[in-house]
C-alpha cells in the first residue's frame, strides 16, 4: 500500500501500472497482482495509505495539550514536505482532482473521503480553542494549504510553501483565545 500510494503520488493513477507498483515495493509483480488485480483496486490502497498516514500524523498531534500547536504541528509538517510538493503536489489533493477528470467509478468520492478526515480533525482543532465557525475555519486552512501546495508545484518554487506556511501560522497566533 506505501508503494502505491508512493508511486501514485509521482506518476498519477493513469500512468501507474502494476509493474510500478512492484518494482518499488521489491516484491515480484505476480503478488501485486494476488492483492490487486485492477488498477482501481490500487488506487483504493494508495489512498487507504493517504489515510492511514494521516491518521498517523493526527496521532501524534493529538497527543499535544493544546489545539494551537497541534494546528501548528499540523503546518509545519507540511512545510517540511515542500520539497515533495514542488516535484509532485499534495498526494491527496493532485490524486482527487486526477480522479475527478475520470467517469465517474467512485474514486473520486474515495478521495474526498480522506479529504473529510483531514477536515474534520482540523475543525476540532478549531472548536477546541473555542472558535466560532469551526467548520469555516477548518476549510480556510485545508484550502490554503492545497492553493499553496498547487502553487508550490506548478511554480517548482519550494519557499512559496515556506512563505505561506509561516503566513497560517501567524495567522493561528493572531486568534484570540477563546
């Protein structure tokens, strides 16, 4: 599922082939084939990967006292993958909006579904500081963060992920407490 998710992430669903998938997971192509045997079937494991490390990440922020700098955490670590963004975009984000141009198999409501989960911690987050309009909060940041991702790889300039992460995390300082 990593190296689907890995491989998806780089190439797009529509050039990955299973072959891909192998070659970067270091199994034979023949037990990618046991697992999954359609390119969608894929695409389903890339983005339960999405999920899990989102889960993951939310973990670890979670076990911070304080909403604020889980949100900030939250931020920096998306900083920290500006590299990865300029070459390649947010891997949940450049994947929906792939999906989205496909018919419509229900992928793409896949996609949004993980989408959700990162909105719906972040709304917590947000009503856990006692903000009013968690729900508008929590959409204002995970936009910014995939306008800055989408920017930070169409321009191939890694500091625009810089620029803006520093310009959210002002931006949750200035909140007063509720």
């Amino acid at each position: 599922m990593r190296a689907a998710a890995e491989v998806v992430h780089r190439q797009g669903a529509e050039r990955t082939t299973i072959a891909d998938i192998a070659r970067v997971a270091d199994v034979p192509v023949g037990n990618v084939y046991y697992y999954f045997k359609t390119k969608d079937e894929l695409v389903v494991a890339a983005l339960c990967e999405h999920a899990r490390q989102l889960e993951l990440l939310t973990g670890r922020l979670d076990q911070l006292s304080d909403p604020r700098e889980r949100l900030k955490g939250l931020i920096q670590t998306w900083m920290d993958q500006r590299d990865l963004a300029a070459r390649y975009g947010c891997p949940t984000g450049t994947l929906a909006v792939e999906l989205d141009k496909r018919d419509k198999d229900g992928l793409d409501v896949e996609a949004g579904r993980v989408i959700r989960l990162l909105l719906a911690w972040v709304e917590r987050q947000f009503h856990e500081l006692g903000q009013p309009e968690p729900d508008s909060l929590a959409l204002t940041l995970v936009g910014a963060y995939q306008g800055m991702s989408l920017l930070t790889n169409a321009l191939r300039d890694p500091s625009v992920m810089d620029r803006e992460g520093a310009r959210l995390l002002a931006w949750l300082d200035s909140m007063e407490a509720a």
